[in-house]
C-alpha cells in the first residue's frame, strides 16, 4: 500500500483504519476471554485417574494463552497499562499462531 500512495496518504489512511480497529478490538477481547473461560468450563470434563487426557493438555495450554492475551489486551485498552517486557507485537501474534496449531491438533488421537 505504501507504493501507491504518498507517505501523508499512507498515514492518514492507516490513521482512519486504525480508528476502527480500536473501537472493535476492545469488547472482541473480552467477549473472546469469556466466552472462552465459559467453553472451558464446558468442555474440559472431569479428570480421570491417569491424569489428563491429550484433548485436556491443548485445552489448558491454549487456555493459558488466550487468557494471557486477552489480560494482556485489556490492561492495555481499559488501564492503559503498558507491558514492560514484552512491547512488540511479534509474542502475541505468536500465541496465536500456536493457539490455531494447538487446535488442529487437538482431536488427534494419540
């Protein structure tokens, strides 16, 4: 995009885009978080006496990573509360990534 229009164009154009996204994204965070942490409670079953099942493992690990997000997310729009460690994007974007992995794996059986 940056080739077919001016640096002013690009700007003002990634700044009006930009202003929905920061509408939406907010309440998409939390409407993701719970209704995640009800899906889990739904979904997750008792634990049997060998342990967890490899469906429960994913199911916890990706629950851990959504619920980081989106805590992560939150603080930022609601608190304006910065991370300290981690300010790109580049790990967030990562759990994602791992999140939608996590996912195709987790009806395997094994």
């Amino acid at each position: 995009m940056k080739r077919s229009y001016s640096e002013e164009e690009h700007a003002a154009i990634r700044e009006s885009f930009m202003k929905y996204v920061r509408k939406v994204v907010p309440p998409s965070l939390i409407v993701a978080v719970l209704t995640g942490l009800y899906l889990i409670s739904q979904v997750y079953g008792p634990i049997g006496p060998d342990g967890l099942t490899w469906f429960q493992s994913l199911l916890s690990l990706k629950a851990f990573l959504g619920i980081w997000l989106g805590l992560r997310g939150g603080l930022q729009v609601y608190f304006k509360i910065q991370p300290f460690v981690f300010k790109s994007h580049v790990l967030p974007f990562a759990f994602v990534i791992t999140i939608i992995f996590l996912s195709q794996f987790m009806y395997l059986p094994v």
